[in-house]
C-alpha cells in the first residue's frame, strides 16, 4: 500500500511538471501582440501598387502636366506653330466717321466690357448728322400738328377730305425722314449736337492694340482705333507641308510644347488647302490650359490611329524601386504603374506594354511624383 501511493504521487507531480512545461513553451512561441498587429499590416499592404493622392487641379499647380497616349509611326510630323485667336474672338474696332481723336479711355491690356468706352473723337459730319436729325424731328412734329389741326376742321365741315389726305400724307413722309435720320445718328455713334461721339467694345475682352492717340485725326482711309479680344478663345495654328493634306485627319490629336517645355494637347479641328505659298494651316481646340495667345508651338501630330507602339514623354518614365514606370491618372491620385520601354527618339520614348491606350498619364513633371511617393514611402517606414 505504502509502495503504490508512493508511485501514484510521482506519477502526479510528473504529470503537473510537463503541463507547466508545455504551457510556457506556447506562451514562448505566441506572437507579443504589436508584433501580431505589425504582421499583420505588413502582409494586408502587400501587392498594393503605389498611388500618390494628388487630384489633378494641385498636380497642375504643382507643375505636373496631362498627356494622353499616342501612336509612333510614319504618319508622325512635327509643325512649327504659335496659339492664334479663334475666329470671333478678336474685333478690330474702327470709328464710325473721321474727326480728331479728344480722349482715349483705354491702355493696352486693359480688361473691358462689351459697350465700354475706347476713344472719344469730335467729327464736323457727325455734328451734322444730329443736326439733321433735329431738323427732322421738327419736321416731323410739325407734320403731326398740321394733321391735328386739319382732322378737327374736318368734323367741323371747314376742309375737305382730300385736304386731310394730303395732310396726312406729309406727316407720314416726315415721320420716314426722322427715322432715316434717327438711323444715320446711330450708325455714327450717336454723336451729340458738338460731333463728339464714344467709339465703345463691342465685345467683353482685353484690349490687345491701340491705334488712336489724343490729337489724332482720323480720316475715312483709316479709322481703326483699337482692337478687343477675348483671351478664352485661343486656338492652335500650325503650318504643315502639302503632303500632310492627305496624311492629317479632323479629330487627330496632337501633343505641341511651348517655349519653356510646357506641354499642350490638342485635337485636331480645321484643315485649309494648301495656299499661294504651299502652305497647308492646320487648326487644333486646346485641352486644358489654354496658353496666352502670341504663343509659338512646336506641335508632334500623329495622322490617324497609327500600328506603331505607344509613345510618351521622355519626362513620363520615372525608374521606381528599378522598374520603369508612368504615374496614371485616376480618381484617387496617380499610381504607378510598371511598363516595359522600347526605343527612344527625339525627347519621346516608346511603351511595349503595360498601358492599354485609354490612359491619361502625367508628362512633364512626373519626377516631381516620383518624389512624393518616396517621401510618403519614408514617412510610413518611420
């Protein structure tokens, strides 16, 4: 008896030493908490690809620029150009009559309002001209009068019809002068009784020439005194070679640079046949930022849809992680997004793959990207 109970308590605490064992050695081997968490965020953040939260209005204040993708290939051509203003937007402003120049309201650049005030000028015909039609709404008011008077010595029996029809008939012939007169003051610019009259806008704008100054008489061969534009409405003008009549297609697109590199999309909208000089004008509507008229262009068209591979910027390439990449424009920002280059001609470099066409991706500037995500990469790293 002594024998088995002795046997049953080593039994016992055997069993208790390798339960106490068994529960440390877990205990041991259980994550710590923050390393479970950090685990578990490092594994949930693989496969994501990198994405700057940049909408496209900061990127554009930033110096980032849009392109959309193009076709390489023989239907290429490069065109000098410069930014024109579309047809409308511009009026060349001349004084109704000659006279002498007294005032200028305006100064070049000076924004303005359709009926606004340019020069004022003091015209002898124009002062005639009012005079006439002063003269003429006498006439006319005395015409009225004479049928008033005759129409009651009608009813009462003292002249006959025929005198109330001649009557009425000179009134209706002065009421047509007055308004031929009323017309010629308004063609004139409404001067008043002195000849001054106020040459005005016809359009809101800026004004963008001046050709009127204080003293200046202005004669019936020249009486331009000023020019309005609108600087909204800009177009881009290039000048092609005739062999590119049959090449360029309405609704081509077209990536230009202006001078200092900025870039500038735009699709084709007007083709002119070639002129006296064999010289084809091509006309493209500008997307996005519209560069300020007088601008001149260097522009890349590419005819038609092109078999080529896609080309991009040099600039959109940026190497991350040692991987050649473009930052895609999307609604959340821009990701990165690996592609596989090819050749490299003329600033421009050509996507074997990774991008499907549809893409609009960031050009110039795109570096400035790259270093964003770098400095977001490192302040997660910390």
């Amino acid at each position: 008896m002594q024998s088995q109970k002795h046997w049953l308590m080593t039994g016992a605490a055997v069993f208790a030493a390798l339960g106490v064992g068994f529960g440390a050695a877990q205990l041991m081997n259980r994550p710590a908490p923050e390393a479970a968490h950090a685990e578990e965020a490092h594994s949930d953040g693989e496969g994501e690809a990198a994405v700057v939260a940049l909408s496209p209005a900061e990127a554009a204040e930033a110096g980032v620029t849009l392109v959309a993708l193009q076709r390489g290939g023989g239907s290429e051509l490069k065109l000098p150009g410069r930014v024109d203003f579309a047809p409308g937007a511009e009026a060349a402003v001349d004084a109704p009559l000659g006279g002498a120049v007294t005032r200028v309201h305006v100064g070049l650049g000076d924004s303005v309002s359709a009926g606004s005030p340019l020069v004022t000028v003091r015209s002898p015909d124009g002062a005639a001209s009012r005079a006439e039609a002063d003269a003429a709404s006498a006439s006319a008011d005395a015409a009225r009068a004479a049928v008033d008077r005759d129409r009651r010595l009608f009813d009462q029996g003292w002249v006959s019809q025929a005198r109330l029809d001649i009557t009425a008939a000179e009134a209706r012939r002065a009421e047509a002068q007055l308004r031929a007169a009323r017309a010629r003051v308004g063609a004139f610019g409404t001067p008043g009784s002195d000849g001054l009259t106020v040459v005005r806008s016809p359009i809101a704008g800026v004004v963008t020439r001046i050709s009127a100054a204080p003293g200046q008489v202005l004669h019936e061969e020249a009486l331009q005194v000023a020019a309005v534009a609108d600087p909204g409405r800009v177009e881009l003008v290039f000048e092609a070679p005739p062999s590119a009549a049959a090449l360029i297609r309405i609704g081509d697109r077209l990536e230009s640079t202006l001078a200092g590199s900025s870039a500038v999309s735009g699709v084709v909208t007007a083709i002119a046949p070639a002129n006296e000089a064999g010289v084809v004008i091509v006309r493209a509507r500008p997307d996005g930022t519209v560069p300020p008229a007088g601008s001149v262009l260097s522009a890349r068209i590419t005819a038609g849809a092109g078999t080529g591979a896609f080309v991009v910027p040099l600039d959109a390439v940026q190497t991350i992680e040692g991987v050649p990449s473009v930052f895609v424009a999307e609604a959340s920002g821009f990701r990165a997004r690996p592609v596989v280059t090819g050749r490299t001609s003329d600033g421009r470099i050509e996507i074997v793959s990774g991008l499907d066409g549809s893409e609009r991706i960031a050009g110039a500037g795109a570096f400035l990207l790259k270093a964003e995500l770098a400095k977001g990469e490192a302040e997660h790293g910390h």
